[in-house]
C-alpha cells in the first residue's frame, strides 16, 4: 500500500429537487443511511477510511474480499450499510458496528449483522486521477472497475426523474435522494451545489456538552443530553436538549462514554437556560452524535429532537448547522 494519493470526500448541499426545467442536468442516486467511507484498493488489499480520516477497515473484515472484485488499484467512494430486520437501511442496526474494535466481538458482528458497501463513485485508477471527469464518465469507469459482490454493490443511478427517484426513495423507506449534475467533476474536501440532497426529514449532527439526570428509572443515569454546535466564529453554541430516541443499550454506553469527560464548567460559548444549567453535568465537547428534528427555533434550538446515534465518523470542530 502506498501510492494511491489520499483524498477527502466530496460533499452535497441540503436543498429541494432540482426544477422541472433542469431535471434532466442531474442524475439521481438514493440516499443511504449509513457512514461514508473511501476504499483504497492496491496490493489486493482493501483500506476503508472514514469522513475524518480515520481508518476504520479493522470494523468490516466482510468487507475485504471487494479488493478481489477491483481492476487493478482504485479510490473508492461509498456508504457503508446495514440492514435492519425488514430490510430496510438501519443507522441504528449500524451503531455496534462504528464503535467496535475487539476482534472477537467484531467476528462475531459481521456474521449477525453484516454491513454492504454501496459505491457510487471513484476517484481514482491505476496511476491515474479519475476526479476531473464528469459524474457520467466516473459512473461509467466505476462499473467498469468493480465486479459484483455479496458485500458490496454499485446501486444505478437515473439521469433525469428527480420527482420518481424521489417518490421511491420514500417507498423503500430510505433518507431521500442526492441529485448530482451530470457535467461535474468531483472536488474532494468540499460541500459543492453541484451535489444537492433532498431528504424526507431533516437530521442534524450535533456535539454533546453535558447531560442531565433522568427521572424514574432513569433517575441515576442520563435523562437527556446538552447539545451544541459551532457557530460561524468556531464557538461552540447551545442548540437545545434531546431526552428521546434512546435505547437502554444506547444510553448505557452514552454514560460509560461521557463519565471520563467530565468537567466542572459549561462548554458552550453562550448561556444555558437555567432550567436545564442548574442540574447540568458538564463534559468535554468531543462526542458528535446525530439527531431528527421538526425545525430550528428563531432563537437556534432544535424543535423536537431525538436521539439517532453517535457519529465517530465526524470531527466536534467540524459540526455546524445544517445549511438549508
């Protein structure tokens, strides 16, 4: 492994369908729920690498073979995926699978609940970048690259019929679509318009800066939890509290997680309601997790949130509010 330049992924703008009049300027994906990760395949060996740039290959050994079914060495982009019951996208089927790193308990995952590996797009063949052509000619270069698999697979995209693609993203009960224009290249690191997803509910990551007690049974642990996001100064500002959403698996390792966290202040730039500051238990922002929401407040607090699970794929300095 070695001469396969790094890169970083590409990202889409939250928006609406792209309109009647330039329908036909976009190809339509379905959006996953998953985590993103690039695949550096070379020296028959597959690297997975995540959207912060940490190597997470060690979590999928499923997902290894796919370096036998590559031409040659290859940047690949994709969503790792895994199935709930129904079979149906689950984020939280995936959870166990993010975090863990004993081999053991990893073995024994991939064989309970294993992951797939959707790609739709490469970034590079050979010697060669493949980021400067069009989306049309990196699809059509991605198909040629990879041969099918149990673990992973390359879904189609439809050029045109944003309406229809995004009709059926609702009934295969998945996040929505991503409209990509035909003609763009792909520019990694950055959140292009040239990418739009369009989603059937919103979701935005977050970073946990404390919690508060629960009541009841939950009276000893955690209730709900403080969030925060940055604002466009790079300060981290108060953006409400989610008390739903969790499983007793969740916040049992939510409080393992967070006890060596704590702090005897608030993380946030700006004040906290005394209602919620006044039985706060402080932690260091690094924990980024992700929630579902109605819509921001006019005083920039998410209305009914709930909790969909921590993301180790993402950086606490990196999470803003969704733009859109």
């Amino acid at each position: 492994m070695g001469h396969l330049p790094p890169y970083a992924p590409m990202t889409a703008r939250l928006g609406p369908l792209p309109p009647r009049s330039r329908d036909e300027l976009y190809g339509y994906e379905m959006k996953w729920d998953g985590v993103r990760a690039l695949g550096y395949v070379e020296g028959g060996r597959l690297r997975l690498v995540s959207r912060n740039g940490l190597d997470v290959t060690v979590a999928y050994p499923e997902l290894g073979p796919l370096a036998d079914a590559v031409a040659g060495a290859a940047v690949l982009d994709g969503e790792i995926v895994a199935f709930g019951p129904r079979g149906h996208p689950s984020f939280a089927a995936l959870q166990p699978r993010m975090h863990q790193r004993d081999p053991a308990k990893i073995r024994m995952l991939a064989r309970t609940t294993p992951v797939t590996y959707l790609i739709f797009d490469i970034l590079h063949r050979g010697d060669a970048t493949a980021i400067r052509l069009p989306y049309v000619e990196r699809r059509d270069l991605l198909d040629r690259t990879i041969s099918a698999g149990e673990r992973w697979d390359v879904p189609p995209y439809s050029p045109g019929g944003g309406a229809a693609a995004f009709r059926t993203s609702h009934e295969l009960r998945l996040e929505g679509v991503v409209a990509k224009r035909l003609t763009s290249a792909y520019q990694p690191g950055r959140r292009s318009g040239d990418w739009v997803k369009v989603k059937h509910f919103r979701t935005q990551e977050v970073v946990v800066g404390g919690w508060k007690p629960g009541e009841g049974r939950r009276a000893r642990g955690i209730g709900s939890l403080l969030l925060g996001v940055r604002d466009p100064a790079g300060r981290l500002v108060y953006a409400g509290h989610v008390g739903t959403g969790f499983t007793e698996a969740a916040l049992a390792d939510l409080g393992a997680r967070l006890a060596p966290l704590a702090r005897a202040t608030s993380p946030f730039a700006d004040e906290v309601p005394r209602e919620h500051a006044r039985h706060a238990h402080w932690t260091e922002p690094v924990l980024v997790g992700e929630v579902r929401y109605a819509e921001w407040t006019g005083d920039g607090r998410l209305r009914h949130p709930s909790w969909r699970g921590l993301r180790p794929d993402r950086r606490a300095e990196d999470v803003v509010r969704e733009p859109g």
